[in-house]
C-alpha cells in the first residue's frame, strides 16, 4: 500500500508541474474549465446534456491532456540528454508536439460537435 501512495503522490507532483509550470498546460486547463462552464450553462436555456455527450467530452479533454504531458516529459527528458541542437531529437520532439496538435483539433471538433448545435438551440426562438 505504502508504494501505491508513493507513487499516486509521484503522478500528483507531476501533475501540479505541469500546471504550474508549463504554459501549454494552462491554457489546456483554461479550455477545459470553459468547456465545463458551457456544458453546464446549457442546462439553463433547456439544453441538458447527456451522459454519452459528456463521456465523449471528458475523453477529448483527456486525450489532449495525455497527449501534452507526454509531449512535455519528452521535450525535458530529451534536452536533459542532449542539451543541444541535434537533428534527431528536433524531429522526436516535433513529432510529439505534432501528437498533441492532433489531439487538441480532435477535441475541438468533438467540442463542436457535441456543443454548437445545443448553443445555437438555445438561443434561437
């Protein structure tokens, strides 16, 4: 039990860099929480949404946060290694980043998807 806790207290740590610390990160967590703040002010103007909707959203909100903490642990191990200006490692951290550029345009698709219709419903008469 005493390294479950350890290593759950290890990924907690990393999580709170991640915020704290990268810029990404941060406006990652920004979109979420107006995602949230639209998903639940839909509520307000009759346009409940369901629990697959929002199964849906939590996995592309997931997506993109996996997808950019992996691209930053990368990006550090790798210029930890090789401090320098090396083709190879360029291109490795270009294509992580690429990972993430596809998972944020996933997530706004499904964003759009799943909310747009239910804005426009609800503010047209």
């Amino acid at each position: 039990m005493k390294r479950f806790y350890q290593s759950f207290k290890y990924a907690l740590n990393g999580l709170i860099l991640l915020i704290k610390t990268e810029r990404n990160f941060q406006i990652i967590v920004g979109c979420m929480i107006i995602t949230l703040i639209v998903g639940f002010g839909l509520d307000n103007y009759g346009q409940h949404l369901n629990r697959f909707e929002w199964a849906i959203l939590w996995i592309a909100m997931g997506l993109i946060f996996v997808s950019e903490a992996l691209n930053t642990a990368l990006e550090k191990a790798l210029d930890g290694l090789h401090p320098g200006k090396i083709d190879f490692v360029g291109k490795a951290k270009d294509m992580a980043a690429a990972a993430t550029l596809v998972a944020s345009t996933i997530a706004i698709i499904v964003g759009a998807y799943i909310l747009l219709p239910r804005i426009i419903a609800a503010f047209t008469l």
